[in-house]
C-alpha cells in the first residue's frame, strides 16, 4: 500500500513539475526571442549607421552600398522585393554618400535616363529612419519608415 501512495505521489509530482517545467520553458523560450528581437534590431540601426558613416564620400558601387545586408533588409521591408530589384538594376550612374540637412544621402538612377528614372536614399541617423524617393518614368514616389521625419529632400 506505501510503495502505491509513493508512486502515485511520485507520478503527480512528476506530471505537476513536467507541466510547470514545460509552461517555465515557453516563457523563458518568449522571452529569449523577445530580447534576441530587440537586439537585432538595435544591431540593424547601429550598422546601418556606421554603415552610412562609413561611406561618406564613397561611391555606392565601390562599397556594394545597396547589398549590404543591414540596408538591404530594411530597403526591402520598406519598398517591398519587386521595387528594390528595380532600384538595384537602375541605380547606374550614382553620387558619393555625403552627410548633409542631418541625413546621409545618395542619388542613383538609370544611366542617360536621370532625368526620370532615379531614386534617391536618405538616413536620419538621429530618428534611425530610412526613405526613398523612387522615380520611375517621371512619377515620383517617397517611401518613408517614419513619415514626420525631415528627409534630406525636406529641407
């Protein structure tokens, strides 16, 4: 009769634990990825800086300024695959990154065809906020992260 209270008291024990065990788990699991987010994107935002930082008076061919994965990302979060793929084939003839009106900035567009199809990039370091002005065949379009930020082309 002990040894069946034992294992039935062991038995509870057990699935009691397992279940706190396995809910314990999931929420140290929540928050692992909860602070692996945070620090991605404080990651993102401090390379994107220094990326930018990095470049002024480059060229963005000379650097792959358009494949570097910090930018890249947030270029596609921001206009979506299918608009970046067009930036990236079109951004031909370019202007060195300067750092001017407290934005980073660079110009590029289609080669003999700037006066409609071109696309200029700007980064407020001090909001962390990425935009485009994206011109395709004279229509123009900005893309904005944050839109009541002042953008290079705002001042």
């Amino acid at each position: 009769m002990k040894k069946s209270i034992l294992a039935v008291a062991a038995l509870a024990l057990l699935c009691g634990g397992a279940g706190s065990f396995t809910h314990e788990s999931s929420l140290a699991a929540k928050t692992r990825k909860t602070t692996k987010a945070k620090h991605r994107r404080q990651t993102s935002n401090a390379s994107l800086n220094s990326i930018f930082q990095s470049s002024v008076g480059k060229y963005p061919y000379e650097i792959n300024l358009l494949k570097k994965p910090a930018l890249k990302a947030r270029l596609v979060k921001l206009l979506g695959q299918s608009r970046y793929n067009t930036m990236a084939r079109y951004f031909q003839t370019q202007t060195p990154v300067e750092f001017s009106n407290w934005n980073y900035y660079t110009m590029g567009g289609e080669q003999h065809n700037m006066g409609s199809t071109f696309f200029e990039i700007s980064y407020n370091p001090g909001a962390d906020a990425l935009a485009v002005k994206y011109v395709i065949e004279g229509n123009s379009r900005i893309f904005a992260e944050k839109p009541n930020v002042n953008y290079y082309w705002d001042y």
